[in-house]
C-alpha cells in the first residue's frame, strides 16, 4: 500500500512540474507573440508617421518692389507730395542734428518714396527701425494733411528697408515650413503695419499656409495657420 501511495504521490508530482514547464513555455511563446506584435504596431506607427509627412514647400517668390522713378533736385516741385516730403525731412533732421542728404521719388500710383543718405551712425533707424518708421509716420501726416486722397510715404536710409525685407520674407519662410511640420499655428511678435504687410505677402501664395493678424497696436503681430486642405491632407 504504501509503495502504491508513494507512485501516486510519484505521478501526481511528475504531472504538475510536466504542468509547470508546459505553463513556462506557453508564457514565453506568448511573451514572444506580444513583443513581435509590439514591435510590428511601432513599425506601423513609424510608418503613418513617415506618410504624415508634409511635402516640402514651394519657393516662393520675392516681393514684387514698384518701379520708383527718382525726381532730380532741382525739377522737385515744394507743392508735390515729394516736394513737401522732402522739405519736412530737411527740417526734421536738421533740428536732430543729423546731416544727410535727401532725394525723392515717385511711383506710377504717385506714392512718395524718400532715400536718405549720410547718417553713418544709423541715427535714423533707431531699435529696428524705430526711428526710421516714427519719422516715415510723421512726414506721411504732413505730406496728407489737408488733401483728398491718400498718399502712401515710404522713407529708407543705408538700404535698411531693402534689408529689413529680406530678412522678413526670410522670416516668414522659415515659420510657414515650422507651421507646416507640426501642423500648429505660429505667431509672430509685435510689428508695425509695413513690416506685417511684407510678412502677408510674402506667403499669400504659399501653398500649405494662410496668415491674418490679430491683437491692437502696438501688440498686433502676424499668425501663420495651416490651410484647411493642408489639414485634411494630414
């Protein structure tokens, strides 16, 4: 009897550790099956991500500029819109003592267009353009005041407008291709009404973005946003 119970108790221990392996290697075919899996949903992932992408931008085209046909001094007329601009201005920075040179033109539209030259210091154009767009604001009140339309002033000096520009249209390039990757809108900081005009057209024709400007001066600034076909393309 006793050798009897003592193969019972044999085969009964035999059988759970026979249960026990088996058990172990069920748990490591799965262990193998799920990190498979894993690994074969994060390849997927990787895969929608790389679909996700967006295409590369288009180039976009450099501001087209007005053709600006300059007046030669002695044929400026002192009642002209430029006339007017440019005496103002020999005023204005005489009393800043500054010494610089002034010469006007016109547009096809008739807007005014001012080339200061000899402020070597950059006295003129102040923090980004401070000063510059202060006295471009002020020569535009007097050349305006009392007239029916409007006429536009644009005032530069040592080519900082020129500059300024590139250096915007850079800009916005550069926050249009963040816009597009993340597919988050972008803002701009504060800027004056020009340098938000040049930002609007340099990407009015972009093909992923659209921009508009919100806030009060002089907090207003540019927001870059993807295009609603650009989102869905996502």
């Amino acid at each position: 009897a006793e050798v009897a119970e003592e193969a019972v108790q044999a085969e009964e221990t035999e059988a759970a550790e026979g249960e026990t392996v088996e058990v172990k290697k069920s748990r490591s075919r799965n262990r193998r099956r799920g990190g498979k899996k894993r690994h074969d949903n994060a390849a997927t992932t990787e895969e929608v991500k790389e679909e996700r992408k967006p295409l590369p931008p288009k180039e976009i085209k450099p501001i087209e500029k007005p053709v600006v046909t300059m007046i030669p001094d002695d044929q400026v007329d002192p009642e002209s819109a430029a006339g007017k601009a440019k005496a103002f201005l020999a005023e204005l920075t005489s009393l800043m003592g500054v010494n610089v040179e002034i010469a006007v033109g016109n547009d096809e539209e008739g807007n005014v267009f001012v080339q200061m030259t000899g402020d070597t210091l950059g006295i003129l154009i102040g923090r980004r353009g401070e000063t510059l767009d202060a006295l471009q604001y002020l020569t535009s009140l007097k050349v305006n005041r009392g007239q029916e339309g409007y006429t536009r002033v644009t005032i530069d000096t040592e080519n900082y407008r020129a500059k300024r520009e590139d250096t915007l249209i850079r800009l916005a390039n550069r926050m249009a291709n963040r816009c597009q990757k993340t597919g988050r809108k972008v803002s701009m900081e504060p800027m004056n009404p020009y340098e938000r005009r040049i930002l609007h057209s340099a990407l009015q024709d972009h093909p992923a973005v659209t921009t508009h400007s919100e806030g009060d001066e002089p907090n207003r600034h540019v927001v870059i946003t993807l295009k609603k076909e650009s989102k869905k393309e996502q």
